[in-house]
C-alpha cells in the first residue's frame, strides 16, 4: 500500500482542444478510501485511467508514495484495477482468472494456490472456483474480479463503477461487502461512481468533479454539511438540497431573508454582517430534514405556515412538499407525519443550517448563524392571510 498524491494534473486530447482534467490536486494517506464523483462526462474515469496509466497525462505529476509514476507504463506502477464490465476471461474458470496475474508474476504454484485460496475466503466464492464467468450472476462476476485485483497485493486499487451495472438490491448489499473489506484490508483505494450515496457510504475522502475540475475535496460530511458552491450543494444529498432564490434585507443591523408560503410569512435571520449582500440575488439553501414539524414551545425557532402541495411515504420517512417564494421546497418529516394534501403545517428552520449562494457565480457566501436564533417573538413575523 502506499500514499497517492497528484500534483497539478492536466489532460487534454489535441491543441486547440479544451482540457479535459484542469489543475488536479489531492492526496490521500496510506489505506485511505477515495472516492472520484460528478457527473457523466466530469472527467472522473479519464482520471482514473491516468492513475493507472492506461491515459498519458499532459502535465503535472502522479506520485504513488515517493515516486513519480507519471511516465511509467500501467504494468510497472503496481496498481490492480477492477472495470465496470469485470473484463473475466470467458474461457476461464474463476480460479484461472484469480489466478492469471500471479501466473504472469511467474509465482509459485504453492504460493498461488495460498492467494486463490485467501481472497476466495474473504469474499466468499470458494464454491465457484469451477465454474466459467457466463456461469455467474453479476453479483458473483463483480466478486470474481475484485478477487483478481485482490490477489495482487498491489500497492492501490482502482474501482471504475464497478457497482454499476447491478441491480438496486445488490448494489446496496455490494457496497456494503467493499465498506467491510476496505475496514479490514486497509487497502489504499480509489473508486470512480457517479452515484452520491456510494460516495457518501463508502469514501474516506470525496472529490466532487465537475467539467474536469474538483470542486471541492474533503471527508463525507465535509463536502454535506459545507458545500463550496451550489454544484456540490446540489449534486450531494438525497433527497437534493431545497434552493429558494431571494433578496436579503437588512433590518436593525440584521440581515434576514424574507420566505413567503402565500399563507404567511417569515423573516429568517442570519446573523451575518457582510455588507451589501442584501443589494445582490443570493439562493438559500437547506436540506429537507433541517425543516420540522414546530414543537409546541416553538423552540425560539422561525417557523412559518404553509400549505402541503404532495406526500411521498417512504418508510422510513415522509417527504412533504409545499411552496415558499414559489418555489417547491421539500420536507423530510418523520414516518408516522402523514398530512393530507391542501393540509397546512406549521414548518420551523435553524438558521445555524442555512446556506447562502451567489445567484450568478454560484459560489458559497458567508456562513449564516454566526450568532444564536433570538426569542420566538423576536425573529419571526406571522401574517394569517394577506
């Protein structure tokens, strides 16, 4: 195992032609799990095949521990790489093709058959060592193929989607197989995935992409709790981030964003100081579990009535949907909440969670709630009707 760091990494395809990867940077330590993701078309696989060799980089460096591999075939940087297809020899029994990299290592017959023997334990394919790869569900291929990766002990492995063409159930119970093997190997791993739960489930550190540029790099909940931008606000979360685009306005030295349900208003302060932030756009953005149901003692929390629009029962949660600044905002309620559609709710916000975003850029601004929420009485405004 060993470290990773990459060092103001470029690639593009012909001059003339825009970068595909603009200015990579990051690291991550020896045995941690990093996680590549974005969109289709961000770059993420690109990079990953430069990782590996199998695409020339057109500037910077990739280090793999104190060594610069940049220039280095895929062979020689001791790297093992599992592909969204699996890539199984079809001839092969799945012992032969654990086996095929330890036969081209020209490693011993007792030593291979200790290797086959340990990464078939581990993933629990002992009982189909004999059989072909057209023989297996896809479950089962995408065990065999890590298992060929395993038996390398390389220095980092590679994952491309490998979850990807498997169904719901499976890749959920996938995932949480490569959580434990990851826990108890402490193998140095990145993994490329443009699914957001993979990311947050699996990753020691995510690097979100975007148009051949990280975005943001950091732990999980980092990149959850403190996006950098709108994109990762957005991209990360499931139910996504509610944006509600607005005017700040000043008020007695506080500033406040002003959300309207058409059935009553309130004025969320957010303790912030930045001058002329109430002069600009901005959109504000909140998760859909940092809006409630108001307790009854108010909590000295803003809250606002509003009208139910749509229910989703989900089971373990109730999403409920209505209007603030005509824009659809979602709630993630508790389970047994089932109000009925036109229904009002009484929904309260922590503005210690909120977000600000520049409309145009859609860069973070400021964090809001530098200081605590005042009385009840204090911050919110109720008008029942207009």
């Amino acid at each position: 195992m060993a470290t990773l760091e990459l060092r103001n990494v470029n690639k593009t395809y012909g001059a003339g032609l825009p970068d595909t990867l603009k200015n990579i940077e990051l690291s991550i330590k020896d045995g941690e799990f990093l996680i590549l993701v974005g969109p289709s078309g961000c770059g993420k696989s690109t990079l990953m095949n430069c990782i590996a060799g199998l695409e020339n980089i057109s500037g910077g460096a990739i280090m793999i521990g104190d060594q610069d591999v940049s220039g280095m075939s895929p062979k020689d940087r001791d790297i093992a790489m599992v592909f969204q297809s699996y890539a199984l020899y079809p001839t092969m029994s799945v012992r032969e093709n654990i086996e095929f990299g330890l036969k081209i290592r020209k490693m011993s017959q007792p030593a291979i058959d200790e290797e086959v023997a340990r990464v078939a334990k581990l993933l629990q394919i002992e009982h189909l060592l004999n059989r072909k790869p057209g023989q297996l569900s896809g479950g089962q291929q995408q065990r065999v193929a890590m298992g060929r990766a395993l038996a390398r002990r390389p220095k980092i492995y590679l994952f491309d989607e490998p979850l990807s063409n498997l169904d719901a159930k499976l890749r959920v119970e996938m995932r949480t197989e490569m959580k434990l093997m990851h826990q108890r190997l402490k193998t140095t791993t990145v993994y490329v995935t443009h699914d957001q739960i993979e990311a947050m489930t699996l990753g020691d550190k995510v690097a979100v992409m975007k148009d051949g540029i990280i975005q943001q790099f950091g732990t999980p909940k980092e990149i959850y709790n403190d996006p950098a931008n709108l994109f990762v606000a957005s991209f990360i979360g499931s139910p996504p981030m509610n944006f509600i685009p607005l005017r700040l306005q000043r008020k007695e030295g506080r500033l406040l964003a002003l959300l309207d349900s058409g059935q009553a208003r309130c004025e969320l302060p957010l303790g912030m100081s930045d001058a002329g932030l109430e002069e600009r756009d901005v959109i504000l953005g909140l998760r859909p579990e940092q809006i409630v149901l108001a307790a009854g003692d108010g909590n000295g929390l803003p809250s606002i009535r509003a009208e139910v629009q749509v229910t989703e029962p989900t089971g373990p949660d109730t999403l409920v949907f209505v209007q603030l600044n005509d824009t659809k905002v979602c709630c993630r309620l508790a389970p047994d909440v089932a109000p009925q559609v036109g229904e009002s709710l009484t929904l309260q916000f922590d503005p210690a969670k909120v977000l600000l975003f520049d409309a145009k850029t859609g860069e973070r601004l400021g964090t809001a709630a530098a200081q605590p929420a005042q009385p009840h009485a204090d911050n919110v405004t109720q008008f029942k009707g207009r």
